[in-house]
C-alpha cells in the first residue's frame, strides 16, 4: 500500500533531523576530546613547572647550606690557628677541598692584609688586575659584617682574567672576636661559577641550564646551558644571603609528546570514540527494534481492539489454573477488573458459595484430564452483587509457538438473554395455549348458553305453572294451609333463580360474542340482596358470619347488573373458601366475611379543568382466611391460575375482565391480623345535586 506524500515528507524530514542530532553529537564528542586532550596537555605542563620549581628550590637550599658550612669551616680554621704565621697552610687545604672559593684573607681590625692564600686551581686570578681593585667590595662586606655581628656578603662583582676571560666573584666577610674583643676578619672570595658546580646536586642538573642572573635577566654565572625554545620551562628563585641576594635560575627544556599528553589521555579518547561507534551501531539497532516495535504494535493494537469489541467473553489460564489474561467483555461480564482477576486460581471469585466445592472438583477433574468438550458446557456464575446468571464455557487447549501447551483458553457466553427470549417465547406459547382454551371455553359457553336456555325455561314455565296451581284464584279464599304459603315461596324463589340463570347465560353468551353490553341503574343494596340467598346458605353451612355495610346517600351504580353480580358472588364464594372449617377458630372473631359499599370521591359540579369530575362507587370484600402468599400474588389475576385442585382458574380473571369494561379497577390488599381484601369500583349515577358524603 502506498503510503500518502504527507507521511513521506515527515519521514524525510525526521531522517533529516535525526542525521543533525547525529552531526551535532559527533561534533560534541571531538570538541570534548580536544578540550580533553588541551587539559591534560596544560595539566602535565603544570606539573612539569611545579617540580623544576621545587628542584630550583632545593638547589637554593644546598646553595645556602653549603655556605653556611663554609663559615662555620672558617670559624674552625681560626680557632684552630690563632695567628696568621702559622695560617697559611690549613688554609691551602681548605682551598683544595672548596674549589668555589678562590682566594682566603685574614685582616685585621684596621683591614690590612694578614695573610692570605689563593687557590690552586686558578693561580693566574690577580695576574691581570691587583687585589686592591676589590677593596670596595671587601670592605662593604666587613661593614656588613661588623653590624651584623656575622659573616656577610658584598655584591657581586666581575673580575677580569689574563686569558681574556673573566669570573662573577662574591666576597664574604667573617668577623674575628677573641676573648671578647674584635681581632679582625677572615675574608673568602668566592666564584659564582664555582658556587654553583660545588654546592649543587648534580642529579638535578642532567639535562638542565643552571644560572645566575640579574634582575633584568642578565647573566651573571653559568653552569650548564639547555637550547633555549618555545617549550623551555623556567624556574627562578632566590638566595637569600646576609648583605645580599642572589637570583637562580634553572631551565628544563619540556618532553616531546605526541598527539595525547599521557596514556590514559590516549586510553580516554580511544574510549570516547569506541563509544561514538558504538552509539552509531546502538542508534541503527533501535531503529530496527523501533520499525519491527511499530509493526509489533500494530498487530497488537489490532489483536486488543478485535478482542476488546468483542461481547464474547475470553479467559486464559495457565496449567495451574491461574488467570493470565481477560478481556473487556468478561470483565463487563462477571463485574470486576482485569486486575481483580489476573493471577487469581481456585476457587474463582465468580462462583456462586454453595456450589465451590462442586465446581472446584469439576475443574480439577477437567485439568487433570485435559478432556475438554469442543461444544462446552453450561455453568451458573456470579457478580459482587449477587446477581447470577447462565453462561455457556467453551474451552481449548492454548498452544505457544514451540507446540507446547501453556495453559488453557475459554471462551465463555452469557445466556441471560437467551433465557429470556426461551422464557418470552414460552411464555407466548402459554398465552396462545391459553387464548385458544378461552376459544374453546367461549364456544361451549355459547353451546352450553344455547342448550341450557330450553330447560331454564321450562322451569321457569314449571315454576309459574306450579304457582298457579297454588296461589289462591279469583273470588276463592286464600289457603290457610302453612306448607301451601312455604311452597309458593320457594315456587316463587326458583322461578327468579331460573330467570337469572337465563339472564347470566345471555351474558356470558353477549360478552363471548363481543356483543354491545346493557347498562342500567342500579342500587348497591339491589346487587347485593340478588346474591345474599346463595351466599348465606355457603356462609351458614360453614360457620361464617356475613356482615354486610352500605354507606348511607350511596348513589347507584350504571352497570350491567348480571356480570357485576356474578363478580360480587366469585369474590364472596372466594372468600368463603378461604377460610375452610376450623380455621380461624370458632370464637376468635374472625370467622366474618364483611361486604362493604361505599362512594369515594363523592362530589359534583365542574373541575379546573371545566370538565364534570367522575364518582365512583368502592366494593370491598374482605376475609379472614390465610393470605396470599408471594408466589400466588404474582400470578394471581393469571387465566387458568387457580389454588383449588377443582378450580378452572378463570374467575379473578374474568372478575377484572368485567371491572375493567366497566371503566373500574379490580385491587387487593392484606387485611391485618390475616386475610384479604378484594375492592373494585364502579361508576355511580350522580344526580344534579347529590349530598355530600364520603366513605366509612
């Protein structure tokens, strides 16, 4: 795939950018070395002066204590010869053992010349110049003497030679005291030169110049000369003597080096390019490990997302049963994180308590034996929140790169939703079942209201023939007889029974054919009173009292009075049949079936709306029986529902059926200390000016 001209140029242009890095790096690490290599070379030239300062240093020291020695040598002469005749030769001992000093003189206090001896090794010294020409020096000397109290020294002064040459001298002057009194001086002239090759270390001298000099450079003694360059290092020091100072110099011409000052300065810039190179090669490396990085990434990053948009959920474990990975969806799943889950074994959190052991030995049983069904098997797990659900667990080897098995691989499905959509398809089939039994159930209520219409009305016709068998005829007397009266009225009680045995089958007939329904006024105490005979006698033969209540100014009801009777004697009978014998017990008073009747909202006129507000009229029916429990509750309004093995199940069903064509509400509720109370309510016929009421 070709790759868009944007991506290229910044490509091109990060290839630009990393080859200046590179450049600039470089660039870095050479100027590090040179400053490395300019350091160590200043470094060593530091040292190099530091120590021919110091050897300059000692060579001074010598020179001082040599001097020092040679004073206290002269001191010993005198004291050793105590008058010039005899001084002569200790004295030309002393010169050949002291070849830096070229001529010795004993004066007296006056200065004049005692004795004197020059050395052997230059015995044309005073040949071209008298001795008297360094007077001045000598006697500066002995000044500096005498206020000393000590031997001192004159400048230095050159001194002219018959070979044309000449010597820097120096005169020292020592004061000479026996017995408390000043007897003149001992007077050594010394030669620069000589000073210093007598009074040095040779070893510090090898290859070096050695040198007295002025202030302003100029040289007065010389010992040894170096070739004098631009690499020459030059120490200078003082040497501090009594009456006067001289000034050494020692130079010491600098080691050739080569391109690095020292070794480790070589072994450091070695080092610094290895690393260069090394950083070269590190920098290619990464590139590559970044492009084969980059491609890495991308199969993961398209791996993660597949796996992430999955609602599949994915589990791996290792041989030991511990989770190694999970994904979103299981996560989602059992409702908790990937780091609530990842290393965890058994048993798992997500099994339900009562079930761990079951599933623990199940599992084990399963990794042991490494049998795992390719069409899976279904499990019952659990959230935090107690909430379960089914899923379905499909599991497989994991296999790594090397054909080993690592671990084990699921793939687990949540069948919540497939549940409920096999409870609502079954629940629909439940409903077509039930809705094709209502069919049936309608075709014989219209069969059964056809063929049971005939007998009704012949007994109806029985009836009415029978009464007039029995009742008194016109202009006869009336029977006197008690059982004629007793037969009348129960002639008179079947015939109403068989009129509203046909009225109730016209009914049902009408409401099964969806026919247009009559409605009519109708007082409550007339509903009531048309099922009071069948249900007092149910009531009498089991023991239960029937307290009836009707709110007084209780309007009448628009209903089609049959349906509404038939519902008031379903919920009685219900009642009833709730509250078998013996229980409650006879005398705790609850063995009492209350009918009441009473308007709610009773009220008149126009609302805020404008509209004329609605009244309605409350029936209740309560009982002492056991209750309804929770199961029977749910279900309790079901077709084909019932408790009683004898029942159909159709009765609250169709009691609600028929409230609610009514426009009214079928409700229940418990009835403290036991039982239930059933209410429903009906529309009540409101005159223009009805009296103000309201429920007991």
């Amino acid at each position: 795939m070709q790759r868009p001209q944007w991506l290229n140029a910044w490509r091109e242009q990060l290839r630009l950018r990393r080859w200046r890095l590179w450049a600039a790096m470089l660039l870095l690490v050479v100027s590090v070395l040179g400053l490395l290599v300019f350091l160590a070379g200043e470094y060593e030239e530091s040292r190099d002066q530091a120590g021919l300062d110091q050897d300059a240093a000692s060579i001074a020291n010598d020179i001082r204590s040599n001097l020092v020695r040679n004073v206290q040598t002269l001191q010993s002469l005198y004291s050793v010869v105590p008058s010039p005749e005899s001084w002569g030769v200790p004295a030309a001992e002393l010169l050949v053992q002291h070849r830096e000093i070229v001529r010795v003189e004993w004066r007296d206090s006056a200065r004049r010349l005692q004795a004197q001896r020059d050395t052997p090794y230059m015995p044309d010294m005073f040949g071209l110049l008298g001795r008297d020409q360094a007077l001045p020096e000598v006697g500066r000397a002995c000044d500096n003497a005498t206020r000393l109290s000590g031997p001192a020294y004159s400048n230095t002064h050159f001194w002219p030679m018959s070979d044309g040459q000449g010597v820097e001298m120096i005169e020292m002057c020592l004061p000479l005291v026996r017995a408390g009194q000043p007897n003149g001086f001992l007077v050594a002239t010394y030669s620069l030169p000589g000073v210093l090759s007598e009074m040095t270390n040779r070893a510090l001298l090898r290859g070096r110049g050695l040198s007295f000099i002025e202030a302003d450079g100029t040289r007065l003694a010389l010992h040894s000369l170096v070739p004098e360059s631009r690499r020459t290092l030059v120490a200078r020091t003082l040497v501090d003597l009594p009456g006067h100072t001289l000034l050494l110099q020692l130079k010491s011409p600098r080691a050739t080096r080569g391109l690095f000052p020292n070794v480790l300065t070589a072994v450091v810039g070695a080092l610094s390019l290895a690393l260069l190179s090394v950083l070269f090669l590190l920098g290619r490396d990464i590139r590559r490990r970044q492009r084969a990085e980059l491609v890495v990434a991308e199969a993961l990053a398209f791996r993660k997302a597949m796996e992430d948009s999955l609602v599949t959920g994915l589990r791996a474990r290792d041989m030991d049963g511990r989770i190694t990975y999970v994904n979103p969806a299981f996560c989602d799943m059992v409702g908790l994180s990937a780091e609530q889950l990842v290393g965890t074994g058994l048993p798992a959190p997500w099994w339900p308590p009562e079930l761990v052991d079951e599933y623990q030995q199940r599992q084990m049983m399963r990794l042991a034996d490494q049998a795992l069904p390719r069409e899976g098997y279904e499990s019952l797990f659990q959230r935090p929140d107690g909430t379960r659900f089914p899923v379905l667990i499909i599991e497989a080897p994991l296999i790594n790169a090397a054909g080993q098995q690592t671990g084990f691989m699921s793939a687990i499905l949540d069948l919540t939703e497939q549940r409920r959509v096999e409870d609502l398809n079954r629940t629909s089939q439940e409903r077509l079942q039930a809705t094709a039994r209502l069919a049936t159930v309608g075709e014989m209520a219209s069969l059964l209201s056809h063929e049971l219409n005939q007998p009704l009305a012949a007994i109806a016709s029985y009836a009415s023939g029978t009464l007039n068998l029995l009742e008194p005829a016109a202009g006869r007397p009336a029977a006197s007889d008690p059982l004629q009266a007793d037969l009348v009225q129960a002639m008179r009680r079947i015939g109403e029974q068989a009129e509203r045995a046909g009225r109730v089958i016209k009914s049902v007939a009408d409401f099964v054919r969806r026919r247009e329904q009559v409605r009519e006024a109708v007082t409550p105490h007339s509903l009531i009173e048309a099922i009071l005979p069948l249900l007092g006698l149910q009531a009498k033969k089991q023991g239960i009292r029937l307290f009836i209540h009707v709110a007084p100014g209780c309007p009448p009801v628009q209903c089609d009075r049959t349906m509404v009777e038939q519902v008031l004697l379903n919920l009685a009978r219900n009642g009833v049949q709730s509250m078998p014998p013996g229980d409650p017990a006879p005398g705790s008073g609850l063995r009492v079936l209350r009918l009441s009747v009473g308007a709610v909202r009773l009220q008149s006129g126009e609302g805020p709306d404008g509209q004329r507000q609605k009244t309605w009229v409350a029936f209740s029916v309560a009982d002492h029986g056991l209750g309804l429990s929770a199961e029977v509750k749910a279900k309790l309004f079901t077709p084909f529902f019932t408790t009683r093995t004898e029942g159909m199940g159709l009765g609250l069903s169709l009691c609600r059926t028929v409230i609610e064509q009514h426009g009214g509400v079928l409700t229940y509720e418990d009835n403290p200390p036991r039982g239930t109370v059933f209410r429903f309510t009906l529309p009540a016929v409101v005159a223009e000016r009805p009296p103000l009421s309201s429920a007991p």
